[in-house]
C-alpha cells in the first residue's frame, strides 16, 4: 500500500477527495439500480453494481496512466483533437443513436465491442484545453480581435454548435465555461462581450430556424427545451414534471437523518435515478446531512483547485486546473439544482457517484490532467528545494574557509568584523569557530 501510495503523484488533497466520492458512489448506485430490476425487467443488481466497478476501476486507471504524463504535451494534442472531435461530432449528429428515446442523438456505437461512447464529454475536455493553450500563447503578445477570432473562436463555436442541436444544456455549460477561462486568462473584456453578443444572436438565430422549419431532426430538440422551460417557470401541473416530483418526494421522505442505505422508495418511480437524479436518492437515504456531505465534498475539492491554480507555475498549467476542474464543480451543481428544482431540467450527471461509463472516464481524464500539472508542480518545488540547499552548503562551505584563512594569516580584524556581521555562516563544531582565535582558546 505504501509503495502504490508513492507512485501517486500530484496534489494529494484532490486524490483523497476523489477517491472518497468514487467510494460512496457505490452505494447510491446500488440501491438505485433495483430500479431497473424490478421495475424495468432489466438484468440484476449484482451486475449493475459490477457495471458500476469496472468503469470506477478504469476511471482510476485513467487517472493514473495520464497523470505521469507532462502536462504541457496536451498543448499540441488539443492543436491535432479539436478538428478531429469536430468530425466525430458530426458524425454523431447524423448517424448518432437514441437511448431509450431519452438522450437524442448524441450517442455513438464503438464497432466491435457493444459499447456506447458520448462524444461531447470528450468534446469538452479537449476544447478547455485547447483554449487554455491559446490563452498561453498570447499571454505576452499583441492580438487582435480577427485574429483570435479565427484562431481562438472559430474552433469553439464550431465545436458548441454540433453539440447544440442534441444536447443544449452541454452547450450551455461548455460556452460559459470558455467565456469563464478566457476572462481567467486576461482576454480583452470588450473582445469577450463582442463574443457573447455574437453567441447570444446565435442562438436566438437557431431557434427562429426551429419555429420556422418544424419537424427537421436537428432542431426537433428545441421543442422539448421550450418545455421544460415553460414547466420550470409554470406552477400548472403537468404529467412530464413526474421525474422531477419524484425527486422532491424524494428529499421531502429523507429528512435529517434519511431512511438508512437502501431503503428509498422513490428509486422506484424515477427513471433515472441512478444517474440524473441520483442526488435525490441519497438524500432520501441519507438526509440532508448525507446531502450536506456530498456539497462539501464537492466544495473541498472545488477549494484544492483554487490552491493548486494560485500555486501553478505557468499561465497553462493554472488555466488547465481552471478550464477542466471548476465545470466538475459546477455541473455537480447543475445536478444537486436540478433535484431540487432550482434549475430545469438538464441531463447534467453527478460528477464521480452517478452510473455511466462516458461520465466518470472523462471526468477521471479532467482530474488526470490537472493532477499531472500538480505534480510538475511539485517535482519543480523540490527541485527549487534542493537548488537552496546546495547553495545554502556552498555558502557556509566558502564562509568557513574564508574564516579559516584569516585565522591562518593571524587577520584578526577580518575575523572579528565577520564574526559580529552575525548569520553569514554557521560552524557547528564549536573547535572549528575562528572566534577561538581571537580569545586565545
């Protein structure tokens, strides 16, 4: 154990948090998968909570694996990934698969294995880096707003607007995730409103295509967006708010103190209660003190990434800990919101305890990532380290031959002003002092 220990590198506040997430995620996910047990009829319990191992397990092997790499080789990776995650994201888009009806077509089939793969998590990861290498990039250089428009924007809106006909609310987040690292990154604040404006009249641009063309497959989803934005801010009832009235049953039934570990009742009338709305569960399970737990879990980690930024050496590396650890934190947000009913409804997962193979091994390469910049961070503060200390030794090493030389050539008035200048060297053998010289010992 000490030995695996050892080879974790990086901070190790964001690993122990991590971890602690991951492993309470098994329980959640253990009751809430009887769900679709009992009441879908699908495959067994044991085996979800299996499921649920093998992605943690390949999600920490993920961790691990790009953590040894150096962290400013994803610089030219995200330069060669973002044009190939734009094909992918069309491809998606057209030939994408719908998961139950639920989940549009975002969704692709990996050939020969039976797995389903989400191209917008990935999508995601390789944009932020992309933007923090740009940021970097023109940290001490002149730039114009043409000129960061076609290098810096383009990609992104290229990027957004293949995941906004199937996913809004990835979108949604992704672009204000940019616009969040790029004021990090000190880009021109009259450039970054211009953007904004720009985004804005996109949108709106791609909603009247909605309303003009109904039924095209890439603006069927807007429909289901008005909706829910239309449920959310309506107090009149409705049959599709059902998941979201399960879920205040839910944390209305858990109390303080909650109904113990798998006793929910609720997991069974919520669709998706292993994954979107797993929140509920455990407050249900767990009360507000087990929900209290998970927000502070979340805050402790989000507080390790505000640390280990200020601490980052380089402009990339603290954008690299900003772009890709503050969405985990702010999507786990989305979803503690969105179980309450603070926020409509949106589809964010809970980062590290919700079921989903695409979730945890993208949000296991984010912490990968930032956790590699960590630990450069580190081997760089060790080697500054031991740099002061060999210099600390040299320094003592020529003060103490300098003394000796002067008491050798009996310069008793260099030994005395040296010896009252007070700290410019230490002798610990008190026979080896010059200062014995001068008191005839």
């Amino acid at each position: 154990m000490k030995q695996l220990l050892n080879n974790l590198k990086g901070d190790k506040g964001i690993w122990a948090f991590v971890a602690l997430l991951a492993l309470f995620s098994f329980m959640p996910v253990f009751s809430a998968s009887s769900n679709l047990v009992y009441v879908v009829g699908k495959g067994s319990i044991v085996g979800y909570l299996f499921k649920h191992l093998i992605h943690i397990s390949l999600g920490f092997l993920i961790v691990f694996l790009i953590h040894r790499l150096p962290y400013h080789k994803f610089k030219a990776l995200s330069w060669i990934a973002v044009p190939i995650m734009a094909v992918l994201l069309l491809y998606t888009l057209a030939k994408g698969n719908t998961i139950g009806g639920a989940n549009a077509s975002r969704w692709v089939q990996i050939p020969f294995t039976g797995f389903t793969f989400q191209p917008s998590s990935l999508a995601f990861i390789v944009l932020m880096v992309y933007v923090a290498r740009y940021l970097a990039k023109i940290e001490t250089k002149e730039y114009t707003f043409k000129s960061s428009a076609f290098e810096l924007w383009l990609p992104v809106f290229v990027i957004i607007g293949l995941i906004l006909p199937a996913n809004f609310s990835t979108a949604a987040l992704m672009f204000s995730m940019v616009c969040m690292l790029v004021f990090v990154g000190k880009y021109r604040l009259q450039y970054l409103f211009s953007v904004i404006g720009i985004g804005i009249a996109g949108l709106l641009l791609f909603f009247l295509i909605a309303k003009a063309f109904p039924g095209n497959k890439l603006t069927s989803r807007v429909d289901t967006w008005m909706s829910r934005i239309e449920r959310f801010t309506s107090d009149a009832p409705d049959e599709d708010v059902y998941q979201i009235e399960n879920a205040k049953i839910a944390i209305a039934s858990g109390g303080i103190y909650g109904l113990g570990p798998g006793k929910s009742v609720q997991k069974n009338f919520l669709p998706q209660s292993s994954s979107d709305f797993i929140f509920a569960i455990i407050v249900e399970e767990y009360g507000l003190v087990g929900g209290i737990g998970i927000l502070f879990l979340y805050m402790m980690l989000f507080f390790r990434f505000l640390v280990t930024a200020h601490k980052a050496q380089s402009l990339f590396g603290k954008l690299l800990i900003v772009g890709l650890g503050f969405p985990l934190i702010f999507q786990a947000l989305i979803n503690m919101g969105v179980a309450v009913e603070l926020l409509p409804t949106t589809g964010q997962t809970l980062p590290l305890i919700s079921s989903g193979g695409t979730s945890i091994w993208m949000t296991c390469v984010s912490i990968g990532i930032i956790l590699s910049v960590t630990k450069k961070d580190e081997e760089m503060a060790e080697i500054e380290a031991e740099a002061r200390l060999r210099d600390e030794a040299l320094q003592r090493m020529i003060d103490r031959e300098v003394a000796l030389e002067a008491e050798k050539n009996n310069n008793i008035e260099e030994i005395i002003e040296r010896a009252t200048k007070g700290g410019e060297y230490s002798i610990e053998d008190e026979s080896d002092n010059p200062m014995n010289a001068v008191l005839g010992k």
